[in-house]
C-alpha cells in the first residue's frame, strides 16, 4: 500500500505488546499515514528522553507534515505498574485527608506478579500523574508537536473527585457525588445523614470497575456487589480483581472490602436506578470524537455492574436508540458532547451513560480517558482509533 506523503506524523506511548498499540498502527494503515513511532511504557519510565527523541525525530524531518503523540494506557503490563510504584514512592503526598498504603522503593522492587491484585492505587496514581508532567514536559520543549490528549486532562480524568468537580462546574447530569468519607463508620454516618440506603463506592484511581462496590444498608445489615474479590493473608486483607461479580452479606467482610478502599481514596456516589433490557440493567458507553458522540455500546448485565469484561453482554443499539426516540437519542449524544467539552484537550473519550427506568433522564456515569477500546464496533466506515486519527488536520 503506497503511504500518503501530506499524511501527519504520529508518536505513541504505549505498552508495544498491547493490543491498543496494534489497533493504532492498523488505524495509521487503513489511512495510508506511516506507521507510528512508538515508544514503550517501560522504555519511557525507565528513561524519559527516549520520548524527547521520539518526537525530535518525528517533527525534524524536513518536511511541513505536522506531528501528533498520542498518549496510550500503560495498563495490562505488570513491569509499568511497579515503574509507576516507584516512581510514586518518589513523589510527595498532596492530600492530607488520607494516609494511603505506601511503599519505599527498595520495597516496590522486591514486589512480585500478583495476578490482579489491587496494589497501591494511590501510589500508583502519584507515579502516573508524575509520568504525565513529564510527557507534558517533553511535548513543550518539541519544535510543533501536537497532543491528541492532553496529559493534565488524562491526570484530571484518573482522578473521581478531580472529574466530578470539572463535570459539576460546568453543570453536566452526573451521579450525584455524596462526599469522600475515609472511614467504614464515616461512610454509613454519610449514609444516615442523607437518607440513602444505596450508593456507589468507587476508587478515587481506579478503571474498569476496580474497587467498585455496590453497597446496601438496611436495618437488616450492608451487603456489597463488587468484582473485587477478598482474600485473607494472616491478620492482613487483600483484594483482587476478578471477572467474577462477587456480593458480600457477612459484616466482617463488608467492612473488610470498604475498609481497604476508603484507606486508599474513595468517592460515595448515589446508586441511580438504570434502564432495563429484557429484564436486565444496561447503560451506554459512547466514544466522543473531537467533541462529537460517535461509536456507542449497550451494556446489559445482572449486576449493577456492566463491564463487559465482566461477562457482560452487548444489546442491540438500534433497539435502544428506537425505545428512545429522535429527541431523546439527540440528547444523550448531546450530553456525552457536553462531557466531552469539559476536557477539550482529548480527541477522544470514552463517556459512560446511565438512562433512567423511563427513558427520560440521562446521566454521565464516568468519563474515561483511554475509553475507545471497542473492537468491531464501526462508525461511518471507521472504527474507533481511525476515526480518532482521521481529520486530524
């Protein structure tokens, strides 16, 4: 396939093994673009300036082609999860209202491969964030590159409370956010204070559902709906991510899940009725393109939790979009666009929609930052990563 000579230059910090990383260079093929630069996660957290060459050779060609770097997840790769460790152990805490798991770093390095265990998020976050500030570094001292998402939205975007105030700012219909309470008594006291038998807890840091609980509280007791699985080591607990959506009944372990959450950073969110689909809960995650709601996905599943990672399925969205109506359907793109808007800096995003049991109301449930992993689903002949990369310039 001839390449096209006025097509932009693109860089790529990515895990080169991951899929995402093969869709992009798929995407710069369909194009006729070259392929991207592409420089490793573990690569650029072992040495930045790798990313500072990336990018002097991208833009010192000789050429008026104009260059792009794409920032990608460094998820799915356990040696950038401790690099990011590591590199948090190295920053200083910001938040004074909570004293999170820490660990020096000789402490991170001596950590092994635990399948999906969730290690440290905070820490974990403050290395991230750090990683961000020194993409945006690298992106400002190159000659004429561009970002097709900027670092300090990405930051903004892995932090709950951060997105939940930029939302509200700009008077987008989310799940109403009840507080950040640090403690199990301080949470149910929360729920007292506002009447609510049901509510949403959620890692301040966490994606894809991790460290999510569906929490009730009755007279009767609490139970939690999660995909965090508890393990006891000892006197200490651990949890884990798991495919498998979990409901805990036992006090002890109710609080045990909380507990290690809330240490860590939490936001309590209001549990908000969902839409049924043949009987089951659904919402919609719809990727935003340049502002634009384009790519949408019905997620349908038993839980409160529709992931469909976590055996969820997909519907029909022309099903939906027909129980909606022309008005209604206009006005959950519209929304997911008003979303959009709020972190203009990314060209794409991946917006979670909830619809209320009638249809009428909709709600941004989460807005994510590496959100347009939806493999086969195709908008006006693309899919998500080359409509991202299409009309660039």
């Amino acid at each position: 396939m001839k390449l096209s000579a006025s097509s932009p230059k693109l860089v790529l910090l990515a895990v080169e093994a991951n899929r995402r990383c093969a869709f992009v260079r798929e995407a710069c093929a369909t194009l006729r673009w070259d392929p991207p630069i592409v420089v490793d996660w573990r690569a650029f957290l072992q040495d930045p300036t790798q990313l500072d060459r990336a990018l002097e050779r991208a833009s010192s060609d000789g050429d008026a082609r104009p260059c792009f770097l794409r920032v990608d997840s460094p998820g799915e790769d356990w040696e950038c999860e401790r690099a990011l460790l590591r590199l948090g152990a190295e920053q200083p805490e910001r938040d004074t209202d909570i004293a999170p798991s820490f660990a020096a770093v000789e402490e991170v390095d001596a950590l092994r491969f635990d399948r999906g265990r969730i290690t440290l998020p905070r820490q974990w976050y403050r290395g991230f964030r750090a990683a961000l500030q020194r993409v945006d570094e690298s992106v400002r001292a190159a000659r004429a590159v561009r970002t097709t998402s900027a670092p300090e939205d990405i930051a903004i975007l892995f932090d709950k409370r951060a997105t939940h105030a930029r939302l509200a700012e700009d008077s987008v219909a989310r799940t109403p956010l009840l507080g950040c309470p640090s403690s199990v008594d301080a949470l149910f006291a929360l729920m007292r204070e506002r009447d609510e038998q049901r509510v949403f807890v959620k890692l301040w840091h966490g994606s894809s559902a991790s460290g999510v609980v569906a929490l009730r509280r009755t007279a009767r007791g609490a139970s939690a709906t999660t995909s965090a699985e508890l393990v006891r080591v000892g006197e200490s607990t651990r949890l884990y991510n798991s495919l498998r959506v979990r409901r805990y009944t036992d006090e002890r372990d109710v609080r045990a899940v909380l507990g290690a959450l809330l240490r860590e950073g939490a936001v309590v969110e209001t549990w908000v009725a969902k839409a049924t689909y043949d009987g089951d809960n659904f919402d919609l995650r719809v990727v935003t393109i340049a502002g634009e709601a384009r790519h949408a996905v019905v997620r349908v599943g038993r839980s409160p939790m529709t992931n469909l990672h976590l055996g969820n399925r997909r519907g029909e969205l022309e099903r939906v979009v027909g129980r909606l109506g022309v008005d209604r359907w206009r006005a959950v793109r519209s929304l997911c666009a008003s979303a959009a808007s709020v972190f203009s800096g990314c060209r794409s995003l991946g917006v979670d929609v909830l619809l209320s049991p009638d249809l009428r109301e909709a709600r941004v449930i989460e807005v994510n930052a590496f959100g347009d992993l939806l493999p086969a689903v195709v908008d006006g002949g693309d899919d998500t990563y080359t409509a991202t990369l299409r009309g660039l310039v």
